[in-house]
C-alpha cells in the first residue's frame, strides 16, 4: 500500500497535484464504527489526504490499521484496485480523484452508495 506522511497539507497535496489538471474534490467525516465498503473505481487513480483518527484501510489483499496524531498522511489507491475503510475514531478526510468516475461496490457491482455518500 502507497502510504506517505508529510508534515503539513500543502506539501501533501504537492505529492500528487500536477498543474493544469483537473481533480474531483470531495471532503467526507466519518464516526466511529462506520464503514466505507469495498469498492473501487474502474478510470480513476484517488488518494485520501488525512491527518488525525485511527482507522483500518485495506487495499485488495492488504490490510492496514493507521493511527494518526496530526501526521498529514496520504494514501493512494490505483484505478481499478478494491478498497474499504473501517473507523476507529471519528475522522474527516479529503479525497482527490484525477477523473470524475463511477464507485462499482464489490459486493454488488453497480454504482455504490456507503454511508450515504456516493463516491
């Protein structure tokens, strides 16, 4: 799993945002227990930039358990490769995609909805 820390946002968002392109943004919070499904997204590389919370993420075959104090600290899932998330403690995070793209739920291929939130 790509999983770098940096010590402040912009030299995050520095890692990976090129100029002149595009990127979806959304920002999510998440409470304690709650689950982002496995999913992926068949044309679009994400990475999810977070600083603070404890949490499991688990790419394919790899599974992780992160426990953040205020380390900025990016993860990247390639296009096309299953992830989940299962929170520890409550989180806020942002997600950049390079391209607007369908979630396919793994569980149940077709557009996914976790949590309430589309991805």
């Amino acid at each position: 799993m790509d999983t770098k820390t940096f010590a402040n946002f912009k030299e995050a968002f520095k890692s990976f945002v090129n100029n002149d392109k595009d990127y979806i943004f959304t920002r999510h919070s998440l409470d304690r227990g709650e689950k982002i499904e496995p999913h992926f997204h068949p044309e679009a590389n994400e990475w999810v930039v977070i600083n603070h919370g404890k949490f499991t993420v688990k790419l394919e075959n790899h599974e992780e358990t992160l426990d953040l104090k205020r380390r900025v600290t990016v993860l990247y899932f390639p296009k096309g490769q299953k992830h989940s998330f299962t929170i520890h403690s409550k989180i806020s995070y942002f997600v950049f995609k390079d391209k607007s793209d369908k979630t396919i739920n793994y569980e149940h291929p077709g557009p996914a909805r976790q949590n309430g939130l589309e991805g």
